[in-house]
C-alpha cells in the first residue's frame, strides 16, 4: 500500500532492519526528509532507507524512543482485520501444535509479529494487553479477527500496563466481546487452576513458566516446600498435587492467597497447602527465626529490575531474596531461583546463587535451566524477547 506515509532513515541506519530487527529509534530517523512531529501516534507508515527504497511496514510513536516498529516486510499490506487474521493463525497452529489444551500466551508482541500485544488463551476465553498506539488504533480490527478466528464466548481488554503510559495511553479494563466471568479456568501440567483475570496481575496469569513448574514432579514428592511471592499459587498447588507433603506460599496479597486456597480446593490438596501473608523479605526472615526449614524453596519474584537504571538495586534484591531463601533449607535442598527481569542475565542469576550459596558458607550445585516454553517464542533480532529464567540449584554444605 504506497499511499502510506514514508519514515526515511538516516544513511546506513538501515543495518539492522535488513540483518532481522524490527525497531527503529528515534536517532536513527532522517528528521530532515521526515519529521517525527509530523506523525501521529499509532499511525502506519513505510519504513524505507536514505535512498527511499522501502523497508516494510510500521507503527510509529514520535513520542518514545523506540519511533517504530515494523509489523510487515511487505508494504502492500497494513494492519487490518485480513492481516490479523493471518498472523492470528500462524500463531495458533504453533500454539495447538505445542500444547494440547487451549491454555496458553496465543500472541507474544514483536515475536508474533504483533509489535506490542498480548493474547492470552483461556478455554474459550481470551484476554488482551494492547501496549503500543498502533494496535490501539486498530482495536475494532483486531478484535473482528479474533471472533473470526477463535470464536470466543467473550474477549476482555486489560489495558492497564505500566507501556500504555510510555505509549500516551489511558489505562482500563472492559469486556471488548461476550462475557467474561470474574475467574476464568485453566490447566496446567494436568492441573486445575482458576485465575481472577479482572483484578489479578497483568493477564491473571503467567503461562511463561509452565515448562519449569512440569520440572517438580519427582522433585517435591514427599518434600515440605515453600512458595514464595506465589501469587494464586501456580507453583505451590502444582508442587502439592505432585505429592509434597507439606506446601507453604507466601504473598503479599490477602486476595491471591485466597484464590491459593480456591486452587488447592479444585484438586483435593487443600488439606497439604498453607498461606502466609506478607512481605516476602519479612517472611523468610520471620521464618528462619521459628527455625522453620524446607527441602524445596521456590523464589519466582516479580521483576526486581525494570529498567536498565534499577539494575544495581535490583541485583541486590535478588542477591537479599537467595541469600534468605537458602538459610531456611534443609541438607542437600533444592533452590528453584527465578527471574522475569529482561535486565537480568541468566549468568548473573547463576552468579547470584554462586556468591549467596558462598556467603553461608555453603556451595551450589546448577542442575537444571528452566526457560519459557513456545507459546512465548524468542525473536532471534531481539534479545529482550527472551527473558524468563529459572535456575534450579542444590544447596550443599560443605
């Protein structure tokens, strides 16, 4: 479609479109042949080089750093409901072709070729996380293509991310088609799980970590594990229906607990699981005090690092969280360590075990990496696309 608008790059800049990626940043625009002001937020546009040559297709923000992202190499066709529809169906035959029930993340941003959406799956319904103005502004398309691709009984918009502010976006939560129920159902690792999609943390749920909570089958069975910052407990009531004994999680929020216990409930483990409430850091340490111990420890925080300027702060939590995490556990436990900080490197949560395990005067043993599974593919131009971890390590005296 050449009637489009044209973004041009400055001499050279193109580089990295070519070789793969799919963001453009501010200083890389010819602001003399195409002004950033002179576009609107969410608008589309041709990408194309100094010499005018086009690129692909892109959303443009003149107001964010990241001034585009290209969604299509192709620029005879913009976003539309015809193009939602076809980027909708190659992201949900690799989904169906993963995993047998329809519960997963059906679309994961730039990965999908979806630059700044989320749809999660669950059942029959869907739940979707709009964070850049271009999707935004083709709302009504996107939601036509889901309808005709998925048939939904309802469609809940949860546009109330922390990247809608970076976008110039208003924050909200409302029902976009059918209805959807306060708790919507799923099963994980042949789980039963509700999830309060309206009021809980982003989409209501993290599908990202299934891959790594399949790993504690076998490892919890007649164990006493603690689960902290467990959220609706989609650690800790997995680790009781596997066979551990004993099952603490520990939460800030009053209202999570309660949905650990709905959860526990559904697959007749109520009687294994115990909630405490608090700060987590609070907690173990309160712990450690009562001379409590644990033979498997689940540390899944939210992100300690959210931006690159957070990130000494930030490596200093995770360090205080490990630290206190591996007092409380018996001999030869094991320390499920993980992170969704995109800052983080895996090698630095490996190192964050390393000098923990060594400032008690103990020594880690690195036995499994657990990483995102395939309904959250990695974009192999965009190294933030990948940024789930989960170290699990035994903790050895010496």
């Amino acid at each position: 479609m050449t009637d489009l608008p044209r973004l041009r790059l400055k001499a050279n800049e193109e580089r990295r479109l070519r070789e793969g990626h799919v963001w453009v940043f501010s200083n890389e625009v010819d602001i003399a042949a195409t002004p950033l002001k002179g576009f609107e937020p969410g608008q589309q546009v041709v990408v194309e080089d100094s010499k005018g040559k086009g690129l692909g297709l892109a959303i443009v923000n003149p107001n964010t750093l990241i001034c585009a992202r290209l969604f299509n190499r192709d620029i005879a066709h913009p976003l539309s409901t015809s193009l939602f529809v076809h980027r909708l169906q190659i992201a949900l035959s690799v989904r169906e072709t993963w995993y047998p029930e329809p519960f997963y993340r059906l679309v994961y941003g730039d990965s999908d070729g979806l630059p700044g959406l989320v749809v999660d799956r669950f059942g029959d319904h869907l739940v979707v996380q709009i964070s850049t103005a271009g999707i935004e502004r083709e709302k009504a398309a996107l939601i036509d293509a889901l309808v005709k691709v998925l048939k939904p009984q309802g469609i809940l918009l949860k546009n109330d991310g922390k990247m809608r502010q970076v976008e110039g976006l208003d924050s909200y939560v409302e029902v976009a088609y059918g209805e959807v129920p306060e708790r919507l159902a799923l099963t994980e690792n042949g789980v039963r799980f509700e999830t309060l999609v309206r009021d809980g943390q982003k989409t209501g749920w993290f599908y990202d970590h299934r891959e790594a909570r399949a790993k504690l089958k076998g490892l919890v069975t007649g164990k006493r594990v603690l689960d902290v910052f467990s959220y609706i407990g989609g650690w800790g009531v997995q680790a009781a229906a596997f066979g551990a004994a004993e099952v603490h999680c520990v939460d800030g929020s009053e209202k999570a607990l309660d949905q650990v216990m709905r959860n526990a409930k559904l697959n007749g483990v109520e009687s294994k699981v115990q909630t405490l409430q608090g700060d987590a850091f609070d907690a173990l340490t309160a712990l450690k005090q009562d001379g409590e111990r644990f033979d498997v420890i689940v540390l899944d925080p939210p992100a300690f690092i959210t931006r690159r300027k957070d990130h000494k702060a930030g490596l200093q939590a995770y360090r205080r969280a490990n630290e206190l995490a591996m007092r409380l556990l018996t001999r030869d436990g094991l320390l499920v360590s993980a992170s969704c900080s995109m800052h983080l490197a895996r090698e630095e949560l490996v190192d964050v075990i390393r000098a923990s395990s060594r400032h008690i005067d103990r020594q880690a043993q690195i036995l499994h990496h657990g990483h995102q599974g395939a309904d959250h593919p990695i974009h192999p131009a965009i190294p933030e696309t990948e940024y789930l971890k989960a170290v699990f390590a035994r903790v050895l005296p010496i």
